[in-house]
C-alpha cells in the first residue's frame, strides 16, 4: 500500500520511462503511467489493473499519448485495455482517447452524461458510453469496485472523482490539483503543497459551495490517498488535510464577485 513506501526513496528514484506500482493487493493493482513533461501543468495517468481487466484514468492529451502507450506496454499489450475513464473532456484529460479507440475499438468509455456529448468534438463518435450517474460504480468481474462520485463545478458540471474502493484510492481529476515546477510523484511537505494547490483552484473551482459539499460527500468514506490529474498524490498522513483544505476554500465566484 502507498503509505507503506518509503516516500523519499521513490521521489528521488522516480524512473520516468516506466510505470510506477502504488497499490498491489491480491489480483488488483495501480499504477502511475506518466505524464513526465516538465512544466507546471504535468499531467498524472493512471492504469487499474483487475485479473484481465485494465481501465486507464485519463489518458491525457494526444501529444503524450506515445508516452503513456509505452508505460503502458510494460504492464499489458495495450490492445488489452478494456476501459477509459473520463473526469470530464478537457484535452489535457481526454484527448488521447481517440488513439486508444484506434488500438481497440471495444474500450468502454467510462464517463458523465455532460462530458459525453463533448467527446464526439475529438473526431470519433463510434464508442461504448457507460454512464457514470446510473448506478455510480463499475463492478469488475472479480467482484471488486468503483464507486463514483459526482462533484459539478469543480471545475466542470459534469465532473467526477473515482474511488477504488479495493485500495481506497480516491483519483481526483482536477480537484486537488496542483501546478509545480519542482514536481515529485508523492507529496513532501503538505504545508508548501497547498501554495501550489491553490495556484490551481483559486482560478478553476467554481465556489466554496461548490468545494465544500464535495468534501462533505466525503464524510465516512474511507480513502488511504488521493492521486489527482496535475501535482502530486496525497499521501494517507494528508487525506483529512486534503478535505479541510476544500471546505475552507474561497475561490472562483467567491473572489469574483464576494458582495454578492
């Protein structure tokens, strides 16, 4: 489990032409797969991998898709992949998954009804849509689940965050993200990451009512660490930091318009 690794040990020996296990139980595991760009917008892809089952959380943009593909390639012939989660249709989260339809045409798209009917914008209009609001969780033949969990406005309406309830790892989207030059995969130090947090939200989330009752959707579930799209993953030490962090944020409306 991720708060077992020697957190030190894996930043500074983060090896970025390969994937990075975080999470082996039994027959289910998760991996990092990139995206190693040096910029402060880097963004984070992840691979779930269940018995013969492999979804891929947003597989980023087309300009990195070889990259992911490559990661990829080390764990499952890609051609393997049986799904796509989408958080919501931005090109930084969505792009790639044209090129995936390329390589399988079967892959199930894991999304929102509000994203959805954005994606055909990408060129391809011939996939399996499973919607995340019937039901809110994806059951793998194992026996083992997701559970979504909507969260409009931040920083889109039809936005979702992803709890593997198997490893209790929550993948955040853009909630929590985090723009940082000087990046590690895990976060050091929570008090200095929260400069590089706000960097994003302040200008992306929506309102504080908008953050405050997606943290509060939280109450009682159990989450060991939350691996957001850009920035670093927050460790089990940080998860209650992390939600203090949301109900407490003014952003977006609240700045723009606060007499209101």
């Amino acid at each position: 489990m991720l708060e077992k690794i020697n957190l030190k040990e894996i930043n500074q020996n983060l090896y970025k032409d390969k994937p990075i296990l975080l999470s082996d139980i039994d027959n289910h595991k998760i991996y990092w797969i990139g995206i190693d760009d040096d910029t402060a917008f880097r963004c984070n892809v992840y691979l779930i991998v269940d018995g013969e089952e492999y979804i891929i959380i947003d597989p980023g943009s087309r300009k990195f898709h070889q990259q992911v593909k490559n990661r990829v390639s080390q764990i499952v012939q890609p051609e393997k992949i049986t799904a796509i989660i989408l958080c919501h249709q931005d090109p930084d989260v969505s792009a790639s998954m044209i090129d995936w339809l390329d390589i399988n045409k079967d892959i199930i798209i894991i999304t929102s009804p509000r994203t959805n009917v954005l994606l055909p914008h990408y060129g391809n209009t011939d996939y399996t849509f499973f919607d995340i609001s019937i039901g809110l969780e994806w059951r793998f033949e194992s026996g083992n689940k997701l559970e979504f969990i909507e969260a409009p406005f931040m920083h889109f309406a039809g936005a979702f965050t992803t709890l593997d309830l198997t490893s209790s790892y929550l993948f955040s989207g853009d909630i929590w993200a985090a723009l940082d030059i000087e990046w590690t995969l895990i976060v050091e130090d929570f008090d200095y990451h929260i400069i590089n947090m706000d960097l994003f939200h302040i200008d992306y989330m929506a309102s504080n009512r908008a953050t405050k009752g997606y943290a509060y959707k939280l109450d009682g579930k159990n989450i060991k660490a939350i691996l957001p799209q850009h920035g670093s993953i927050i460790d089990s030490d940080n998860v209650s930091k992390a939600i203090d962090y949301l109900i407490d944020l003014q952003c977006g409306l609240d700045l723009i318009y606060p007499t209101y």
